[in-house]
C-alpha cells in the first residue's frame, strides 16, 4: 500500500471537524476542483447507494462519462471514487491523496478522514473530466464536506430516519433539516421521504432557497409488480412527475427499491435538459444497475441453504430488509441472523424487530472500537421480548461454519448489521 493512503487509514473514520471554513480552505489551495464539476447531491438516510447506482447507470447507458462518490466502501478504499464504475487505481489514488496533504500543510490546518477523501474525488474527477458526477454525501448534509458545490444540478433526498442522532440530532425534523442543509436556491430537490415532520422540513427549506420539491407519492412513484427470484430481477411500474413507464425490469430486490428506482427516474427527468436520454436508456440502465451489500447473494451450501448479505444497520433498513425476506422463497423456511453492528447504533430496536422475524442469531464478534461487543448485542436480544436462541462467537469462519449448521434445508443465512460488516465478509469469502 502507498504512503499516502496508509497515512489516511491510520486515522479514525468517525472523526469531525464541524464546518466547513477549514476544508474549503484547503480546496482554495488545491484550486477549488469541486467548482469544474457538474453534481447531482444525493443525501438521505437509507437507499442513498442504490440511487446513486441506478442514475449512474442509466446516464452511462446514455453514452456520457459518469463519476461516482460513494461511501463508505465494501473490501478497498478505491471503490468510493470511480468513473464508469471503474475505480480509481491504487496508485492514482495514493498520488491524489499526496497532493492533499501538501495542501493542508500550504493552509496550515488538518482534514478529518472524510473530509481527506471528498477532497482526493473532487481532483481525481477533475483531472478525468466526466460529463457529470453523481455525489453521495457522508452521514449528513448541511456540515458535509461534499457541500461545498456551489450549484448541483438536483438534490435528491432518500427516506429520512433516526440515524447518526449523536451528530445530526435526536428527532426526525432536526435530522431533516441537517439533510436539507444541501439545498441550493433554484437547484430542483426530489425526495421520498414521507414521514410528515421530516417533509414539512423539507418543504420549508426548498421554499427558502425558491426551489421546487417533488415528493413521493404525490409527484412520483414506485411500485412492484412481481420477483422472479430465479432471474434475480423484479419488474416494476414508474410514475414520475412527468410519465409514466410499465413493466420496468430491475436487478435489486425489495419494495424499497422500486421506490429508489422511482427517486431515480424523477431525477434523471430533471436532467434530461441538460443530458438528454432515451426511454431505451432508461429501460436498458435500470436493469443493469447493482449495487453490492444489499440483499446481495454470496453463497449457496448443500442441502438448499443459501447465504445472503444486507448491510441494513438501522430500524428503517431492518424493516425493508424483513420486508424482503418476508417475500422471498425463503419466507417460510428457516431463518438464521447473522449479526454484528456498531456501538453507536440503536441496537435494542433492531434487536426488539428482528427477533420476531429469525428463531436463532450468530452474534459475530468484530476487532475495532467502533463494533459493538457482543455482550451489547445479546443483552438486546435477550431483552427482545421474543424468544430467540443466541450463540456467539470470534471468528468468521467459525460463524459461517455455526450459521450454516443450524440452519435446516432449505434456509438461508441472512448477515446484517453493518455495510463494514458485509465488506469484511465479502472479503473472506472471496
């Protein structure tokens, strides 16, 4: 691994800086790249991955050379940057990297991680020159480094739910008005966010910035039609605030999805002016979109046993992954959780919803200060208020070996908690 981005990985990922004068400082001196750049803002709390995954696909399929920020990452740093979905190279990477930290030196301050990150993206898309960049914020809005563009082309802002509360607040309207922190005036915001606190937030602040706002379902919606899970497809219907298309083929699985497709759909309506694109784009793009940790097949075993991946890691993921379960063909055969999570979670609600739903949990033990312990984790269990047998255990291998041995034919494991998580357990079984 390069110097530059084993310096990076030395520091803690949970640090902040809040504000923003420190970093656009040290975008100053790197020439402010984030201005070369033409963005669609993509913030939310749940789903804003496979959003970003679906308008990447359907304007690459449009023939335009699209950039992509996301985070965090599954197995290597390299995934949050890419062009085309290809990523960045290592060695690119760690020279961009170098070329921040010479210019926090030149300003005279220090970057958090995050902040390090944005700021390598912002210069590698500026040297590649993509036609636009689809641009996932961190965990907030208002205080995040990747806002600092001066005009995106839209804002689109996914569900909203209690996450991150130590950081952006302990209610869904605080929560909301840090995400509608992006908002810029005249730049259209789309969002599915339907709890009403959260949107009378949202309608507030897109008034203030003179801004229209289409919402789910008043000006567009998802919905699924039917799962052939053997394809690994779901076809469903779009109504967006200016059509309407049936019999769309999507390869990411749930309900929720159809409404991320929807979200998608009416952001890319909102481009259209600016990067234009057929409905056979559209059609081709949505079904080609994936997005790896969520409700993601990693593994089939003897005996019909299958092993999925979801890096669900709050209540609202919880319930859209059980929605999914619940109508999978593993809906009535049995079910085992495979479960760690971070400390900072609310682990005693996902632990009171999913011990209804699976009969035995493997709590895996994970290195890190920022895992919960397993301890934590089966005091939520046993406090669940429904019975569900408990084991535990240290190793990954040890974990795979125990989850699949208690699991009867046909079943399937279901590993969940953490998107870190789901990365690790990729890059073991890979």
């Amino acid at each position: 691994m390069r110097s530059s981005i084993r310096r990076l990985e030395r520091q803690p990922e949970d640090q902040l800086h809040p504000g923003l004068t420190r970093f656009r400082r040290v975008l100053k001196t790197l020439g402010n790249p984030e201005q070369a750049l033409q963005v669609v803002h993509v913030a939310g709390t749940n789903g804003k991955g496979s959003v970003c995954a679906l308008l990447e696909s359907v304007l690459r399929q449009a023939g335009y050379r699209v950039g992509l920020y996301t985070s965090p990452h599954l197995i290597r740093l390299e995934e949050r940057i890419q062009i085309n979905r290809a990523s960045i190279s290592t060695t690119h990477l760690d020279q961009t990297l170098s070329h921040v930290f010479q210019a926090e030196r030149r300003a005279g301050t220090a970057l958090s991680y995050f902040e390090r990150i944005t700021a390598a993206a912002f210069l590698y898309f500026k040297s590649q020159h993509p036609d636009v960049v689809i641009l996932e914020t961190g965990m907030g809005g208002r205080w995040d480094a990747t806002n600092v563009l001066p005009h995106p082309l839209a804002c689109v802002i996914t569900p909203i739910a209690l996450d991150h509360t130590r950081w952006l607040g302990n209610t869904l309207s605080k929560i909301a008005d840090e995400k509608a922190g992006i908002f810029k005036m005249g730049t259209p915001v789309l969002t599915t966010a339907t709890a009403p606190a959260a949107l009378r937030v949202l309608h507030q602040a897109a008034q203030h910035q003179r801004t229209v706002l289409w919402s789910s379902p008043r000006d567009f919606e998802g919905t699924a039609e039917s799962v052939n899970w053997k394809k690994g497809e779901m076809r469903v219907s779009i109504r967006s605030h200016a059509a309407s298309w049936r019999d769309f083929a999507i390869s990411m699985m749930g309900r929720h999805q159809a409404q991320n497709a929807s979200l998608a759909v009416s952001a890319l309506e909102a481009l259209r002016p600016f990067f234009p694109w057929t409905n056979n784009d559209l059609r081709i793009g949505l079904h080609q979109a994936k997005w790896p940790g969520r409700w993601e097949l990693l593994a089939r075993f003897a005996g019909r046993k299958v092993l999925y991946a979801d890096g669900a890691h709050n209540p609202q993921g919880i319930e859209a992954l059980i929605q999914t379960l619940e109508s999978s063909p593993w809906s009535r055969s049995q079910r085992t959780l495979w479960f760690t999570c971070f400390e900072d979670k609310d682990i005693d609600s996902m632990a009171r919803r999913l011990a209804v739903v699976f009969s035995r949990v493997v709590i895996q033990s994970m290195r890190g200060n920022r895992f919960a312990s397993i301890i934590r984790i089966r005091r939520a269990f046993q406090k669940a208020g429904s019975p569900i047998q408990i084991y535990t255990t240290e190793s990954i291998a040890e974990g795979k070996r125990q989850a699949v041995e208690i699991t009867s034919a046909p079943g399937a494991v279901i590993a969940a908690g953490s998107l870190r998580w789901v990365g690790i357990l990729k890059e073991h079984l890979q």
